[in-house]
C-alpha cells in the first residue's frame, strides 16, 4: 500500500512539474520571440519599460527577433534615446573609426573651416591609408572633412587634430565626451585605429544627437550628397560608406580594426505607421558582416512595427 501511495504521490508532482515547465517555456518562447539559443546568445533586451511607451504601433509581434553577427548593437529612437532593440548597448567596446565622428566634431569647433593645413609625414604614419593625402601638401580645414568622414582617411583625421598639436587635441575629444555625458567613452588617438578607442553605443547615441543638433552638415558630408557646404576639391570623391545614397539616411560612419571587428554608425529619417518621423540610429560593434546586420535590423523594424 505504502509503495502504491508512493508511485501516486510521485506521478501528481510529475504532472505538476510537467504543466509548470511547459508553460513556463512556452510563455518564454512568446514574451521574447525568438529560439531560446539566440536569446541566450546575444542577450536581447526589448523595451519593455512601463513608464516608456514604443511610438511603434506593433504590427505583428510574432516576428522573431533577428539574428545578426555582432557584440552589441543598438536600434534608438536618436532625438528621445528611447531603445527599440539592444544588446549589450551599455557595454564599453572598440569602435574603430567611428572616432572620426568625434575628430570631426573637435575641428569643427576649434579650427576655422579656411584655415590651411600643412600635411606632414608624421600624419601619415599610419600604415593604412584610404586617400593619398602628400607630404607638403596643404588643404583647408574643410577640405579634410570630405576624406575623413567619406573614406575613412587616417592622414585627413590626423592632419586635423595635428594643427592643434595631437595630445591637446586627444584632450580636447575626451573633455568634449565628457560634457556630453558621454561617461563610457575614451578616446586615445583621432583616428580609431587603437583599440583603447572605445565607447558605448549609448554614448554613441548621444554623440550622434549632439551631432544632428549642432554639426549636421559632419552627417551631410558622409553621405552621398554636400547639404548646404560648398563644392570643394574632395566632395566628389568616392564615399566607402555603406547606405551613403539610401535616399533616407542622415548620416553614416563605418570603420574596422581587428580589435573592433565591423563597426557602424547610421541614422535613418524613418516613418512609422501613423505617419510620423523618426531619426532611428542603428548602431553596430564587432559585427563581421555590418551591411548585413544593417539590412536585418531593417527589416525587422519594418516587420515588426512597419516601420520604413
């Protein structure tokens, strides 16, 4: 009798234990929206904040959430912060050349756009160089903007922190960092190429609104069209930066260094499905694929909230 007793009592807490777990699974597999191996993977976080509310009308909630080859990425609302889609977007990482956004900035603000700058050997001591800047060759400040932002160029980045002397210069991007709020960010050198260049996509975000706020034509130059700067000798040079002619983009930024693995940077005017515009980062650190994991992230935002 005692053994009978024993082998019910032990096939009630096995149905029970069964009816638990199952729905706990399933409840998990619709709450995320995703295999359990991605989740686990790349640790997505979607808002789900009560006190902040998608502007995204949730068009089919059903949609898997995307699987991408990065460390972290971002997709943000850029003007309110607001995060759509995370993972790991706190994280201080490399970001290669996305530096150049803050070199940009820097020059812009302490060196006059007539200025004449002196190319000299020491700026072009990077083994890589996308455009073939000359010793002795002397360009204005704005001119340098053009190969710095549109190919990545390690000698125009550096020309520009140059004029002010490099270690000031460095100072001057960090100070800039912090004033923003930018508390995870450090910046060692102008160009991206050390891996002690690192930040947050959070802070990136914040660097990016600051950007769009206050130095929009440094967005205007890394896309495909001038905005409102006048025709120079390098605005028409090839631009390496993915999505430069997507007819929505704002302002884009890629860059690449083996610490960093594919970095990105782009800002879409994007419409929801009421009607309204929206400045949406996607941002990408150590991705191995970025115009790839770009185009899934869209994808999923126009899927999910019919968001274009």
């Amino acid at each position: 009798m005692r053994r009978v007793c024993f082998l019910v009592f032990g096939f009630v807490v096995f149905a029970v234990l069964t009816l638990f777990l199952g729905g706990f699974f399933s409840r998990t597999l619709v709450e995320y929206n995703a295999p359990l191996k991605e989740r686990s993977f790349f640790s997505y976080q979607e808002n789900a904040s009560s006190s902040q509310s998608f502007f995204f009308e949730d068009k089919d909630a059903s949609v898997l959430l995307p699987a991408i080859s990065v460390s972290a990425m971002l997709v943000a609302d850029v003007d309110t912060g607001e995060i759509i889609l995370g993972s790991r977007e706190h994280d201080s990482l490399p970001i290669a050349s996305l530096t150049k956004f803050m070199t940009a900035v820097v020059a812009s603000e302490f060196v006059d756009f007539e200025k004449l700058i002196v190319i000299t050997p020491s700026m072009l001591m990077d083994s890589v160089q996308s455009f073939p800047l000359e010793a002795g060759a002397n360009y204005r400040m704005l001119d340098l903007l053009y190969p710095a932002l549109k190919e990545s160029s390690n000698g125009a980045a550096r020309a520009l922190a140059g004029f002010l002397g490099e270690e000031y210069f460095v100072r001057q991007m960090n100070e800039r960092a912090k004033m923003l709020g930018m508390d995870s960010t450090v910046f060692v050198d102008p160009v991206g190429v050390g891996e002690g260049n690192t930040s947050s996509l959070t802070d990136l975000r914040v660097m990016a609104k600051h950007i769009l706020d206050k130095r929009k034509f440094l967005f205007d130059i890394s896309r495909k069209e001038r905005g409102t700067l006048e025709k120079n000798i390098f605005s028409d040079i090839p631009n390496y930066n993915e999505f430069y002619d997507d007819p929505a983009i704002i302002g884009v930024k890629n860059g690449e260094t083996r610490a960093a693995g594919q970095t990105f940077l782009g800002v879409w005017e994007m419409e929801d499905s009421s009607g309204a515009k929206r400045n949406i980062m996607i941002s990408l650190l150590g991705s191995k694929d970025r115009k790839s994991d770009a185009l899934v992230l869209r994808g999923w935002l126009k899927e999910r909230f019919g968001v274009e």
